[in-house]
C-alpha cells in the first residue's frame, strides 16, 4: 500500500493530500480526467460515480452524483479554472443539487502529478473559503472517504 500524506493547515483554511501511485503518468492523469475512468473509482465504496456532464477543458465541467447503494444520489459540480497538460488542473468543487445549482460555497482544488521511476505522485491542495466550510468537509468523513477512494484508484490502476 503506497503512503497518504494528509496535513491540515486550518489557518490556511487548506488540506493537502498526496497519495503514490504504481503507474505511469498518462495512466494516472486519464484516471483524474476522463469520464469513462473517473465513474470507476471517483467515490468511496460502497457509493458509486456517476457523471452526467464532463468537458474536461478550461470553463469546461464535471456534473456528476455519487450515489448510494439505495439509490440516493448527491450531486457535485467541478469547474475546470486552469489545465496543464500532463502535469496539473485546478478546479472550483462544490455540492449541488439535481438541477446543476451550486450550494456555495465549495473549494478550490489544485491538483499536481509528477512521476518518477514509474510511480507517479498527485498532490491535492484544497483551499477552503471558510473554517467552517472545511471543518464541514471532515464532519462529512472527508479523510476516511478521499482515503477509500485513492485506494480504489490504486486497485484499479494495478488491476
């Protein structure tokens, strides 16, 4: 199991997650930005990923559900602000309901992949407008969930 760096600043209002990957690069950067993958891994078990929208391109969005084994789905939205190709995005996330309107307001995600000896490392830094909205996150499971999920991503991603 490769290690999960998580380091909280709450004067920052930030969390900074980076998790290693036994993959190449271009394996890990499609997992975090095509649809067809994402909806395989993009939400802790026993939930699933399901995206309606995704233009994966600066102004461009993901509008996707995780929804629960009942059947229960809760809506996000993703605004992609910045991309470099191969090596970071940024993005706007915040809750949303069914009909793509916002909960204001989310976070700033900033996503960077580097890849060394065919292990590839992705750092998250996600920046918070408010302390309560980030403590909000963690009531919500925020560690255990982002936890699952990144080591579905590795299951798939070795699979």
């Amino acid at each position: 199991m490769k290690s999960l760096d998580f380091i909280v600043d709450k004067t920052a209002k930030t969390v900074f997650v980076e998790r290693e990957f036994t993959a190449e690069l271009p394996l890990v950067w499609d997992a975090f930005t095509k649809q067809e993958i994402l909806d395989q891994w993009w939400a802790p078990k026993p939930f699933t990923s399901k995206t309606k929208i995704m233009d994966f391109k600066v102004g461009g969005r993901r509008f996707y559900a995780m929804v629960s084994p009942e059947g229960q789905e809760h809506w996000s939205i993703q605004k992609y602000t910045s991309i470099s190709p191969k090596t970071n995005f940024k993005m706007t996330s915040a809750f949303a309901d069914k009909d793509e309107n916002p909960q204001l307001p989310g976070s700033d995600w900033d996503l960077t992949f580097t890849e060394q000896n065919g292990t590839t490392k992705v750092g998250i830094l996600i920046k918070n407008e408010s302390l309560a909205r980030m403590e909000k996150m963690f009531e919500m499971g925020f560690r255990e969930g982002i936890t699952v999920t990144l080591n579905s991503l590795e299951e798939l991603l070795t699979a």
